[in-house]
C-alpha cells in the first residue's frame, strides 16, 4: 500500500525537541544535585519545552491538517472502542492521531504548561512544598504518559506492522484510501520553527547570570538556583 505524507515538517520538529527539553530536564532533576550549578539547566530546559509547546498551539491553527487540534479524537467511547480493538485484533487504523495518542498529546501539552507554570512560581519566589510537590508529581506523571505513549506505538506495530514507529522521522503513513491526499511538508515553517527555538534558547544563556544564578526573562527575574556569591558570604 502506498504511503503519503501525513505530518508536517514542523510538527515532526515540535515531536523531537518536546521529547528533548522534557528528557533533558527530568535527567537533570534526577542526576543532578539541587544545589549545583548545573541545576539550573533543568529550568532553562523546561523554559525551552513549554516554549515550542506554544509554538505547537500556534501550529495547530494554522498547521496542516493533521497538525490540527481537529485532527483529535478525544471521544472517550472512541477510545474505549480502541482499546477493545487492540485487545480483540479489531481495531482500526486512522490515518492522523488515534484516539490514544490524542489523549496522550492531550495530556503532555496540559502537563507540560503544568510544569512551566508551577517552575515559574517557584522561581519568581513562590517556592514552597506544596507547589514543589506538586511540579514533581506532574513530572512522574509525564513519564509514565510518555511510557504509555511508547508502548501504545509498540503495541499498534506488532498489530498492524505499517512501520508507524517512524512516522515522526519520515512523516508518512501508510494510505488507508485511495484518494486520501499527502499534507504538504511546509519546510519554510519547519525551519522558523527551529530558528525561533535557537533564538529564544539563546536569549535565555545570554540573559542568565551563572554567580547569581538568575535569568532575565523579558524583564522578570527568575531564581533558578542559589546565589553562589551569598553562600561565600
């Protein structure tokens, strides 16, 4: 069966540097200590996700079709029926976002703004255990989404065997009809999306003050670690 293009140059871009700032950041805040220095590249890799995860919203207004928030299925009996499918080998394939991997985008991007958001207290001096325990619950609580994620792909693969693990490297599916037509590859806006990324990442090293470690965000001091030049004091 042919294959046509079905996702978009920037939102295969979106797929790999959303799944980089999130496993750079988790790494971090799990190998790193709180106290280094290095600590505060935890924060400016998840400024950098909840960044393109902007980018991704303003893309899903304009974007191709299936880069589209329509493109969704977030029925729940639609998902219910999935799932009974994979169980039973009759499920059926959809040539955008199942709707498993809906809900699993869904609940990324939601996750992700949670993230930005309480990081953003607590750097702007609302730290607190509560507000802390909570920004790490949502953390675990991506992982496990993202390991859902992985393995719903593993599962459809060894069901379907259309090759959809490298939808997000190549952009295409397998047709489901005939007269299904390809999006186009949009590689102008693939490559802003990149560029605008480099350019608000590198704002973000210019701006920080490693001594201090603050950052200068657009006029708002964010604390990303502890003064280092306090602690000699």
């Amino acid at each position: 069966m042919r294959q046509i293009l079905v996702y978009d140059l920037p939102t295969r871009l979106f797929h790999w540097l959303f799944a980089g700032f999130f496993i750079a950041a988790f790494a971090i805040s799990n190998l790193v200590d709180d106290d280094s220095a290095r600590f505060s590249l935890h924060m400016l890799a998840g400024l950098g996700m909840v960044f393109v995860v902007l980018l991704r919203l303003a893309w899903s207004a304009v974007g191709t079709r299936h880069a589209r928030l329509g493109d969704l299925n977030l029925n729940p009996m639609h998902l219910l029926a999935y799932f009974k499918g994979m169980v039973s080998g009759g499920s059926a394939r959809r040539l955008g976002h199942n709707p498993a991997s809906s809900w699993a985008a869904v609940a990324m991007v939601v996750l992700a703004l949670g993230l930005g958001t309480t990081g953003w207290l607590m750097a702007t001096g609302g730290e607190n255990d509560a507000i802390k325990e909570v920004h790490e619950l949502m953390a675990n609580a991506f992982l496990v989404v993202v390991l859902l994620h992985v393995a719903g792909v593993a599962a459809h693969v060894l069901r379907h065997r259309d090759g959809l693990q490298a939808t997000m490297v190549t952009g295409r599916k397998q047709a489901i009809a005939s007269e299904e037509a390809p999006v186009r590859s949009m590689p102008v806006a693939g490559a802003a999306f990149v560029m605008l990324t480099v350019l608000f990442m590198g704002y973000l090293v210019q701006h920080y003050d490693g001594r201090a470690r603050t950052l200068d965000l657009f006029g708002t001091t964010l604390q990303l670690g502890e003064n280092e030049s306090e602690d000699h004091d």
